[in-house]
C-alpha cells in the first residue's frame, strides 16, 4: 500500500510519542522503532536521533496522528500495539494514547480492544509489522 510523505511521518512520530508515555525505551521497542523508520524511508541517524531525544524533546505536539484513511490509522494501531506490548506489558498511558488515535481517526474501540487481545494473546511482538507492508509515495 502506498502512503503519502505526511502519513509516513505522522506513523513515525506517533511511535516516537507512543514510546516515551512510559518514560522508558526497552530495547525491544527501539528495535522495532528502528525497524518502521527504515521502512518508512528515513535516515537511520534520523531515526535513531529521534528516539534518543524523544524522551526529552519538549518542543515536539503530543496530538494524536491524524491519517488520510482509516485503513493506515488501523496499520499505525496494530504496530502501536505490537509496540507497546514488546516489552511484555502495554501500559496504561500507552493505552490510553492508541485509544486518544483511534477516537481521532474514527476507529471503533471495540476494533481497537480486539487487535490488542489478539497481539496479546498471539506474542506477535516481533514478527511482520503492518509498516512493512506500506510505501511512501515521493
């Protein structure tokens, strides 16, 4: 599937901010951080730059990513999910996030609570991300 440069960079900023509402970054979730920017067409310094600094950048909106279909909200969700769960635990500001995304983009709750008990129930954490499967439109 092919995405704009916006949406590419609404997913990667949105896993930065998904990341740091727990105040620490396992190495589980800098794997697959890395794994997204890549895909998406960023610099690895960049990527890598981001997340060091994520955690202290005040100047960065911590708005919910908005994206131009619902089907990339549901891909960005699914990946947030396999994210937050990678270090065996979704925690609760990390829930509350997906979920602010999911109002945002019009995505039912009940959807949003099916996803995470099947990536909870399935241990998906670090098999195929829904970023690898999409391609930004230059």
């Amino acid at each position: 599937m092919k995405i704009s440069v916006l949406d590419a960079s609404s997913y990667l900023k949105g896993l930065l901010l998904l990341i740091r509402k727990d105040r620490i970054i396992s190495e589980e979730e800098h794997e697959l951080i890395s794994r997204v920017g890549k895909n998406l067409g960023f610099e690895k310094k960049f990527v890598e730059n981001a997340i060091h600094e994520i955690l202290d950048n005040k100047y960065i909106t911590v708005i919910p990513p908005e994206f131009s279909s619902q089907e990339i909200a549901e891909k960005f969700l699914k990946d947030g999910l396999v994210l937050a769960a990678s270090d065996n635990e979704i925690h609760p500001a990390e829930e509350k996030w997906l979920l602010a995304v999911a109002e945002r983009n019009n995505i039912d709750a009940a959807w949003f609570l099916k996803e995470k008990s099947t990536i909870l129930c399935s241990n998906k954490q670090m098999e195929g991300l829904e970023a690898e499967k999409l391609q930004v439109n230059y």
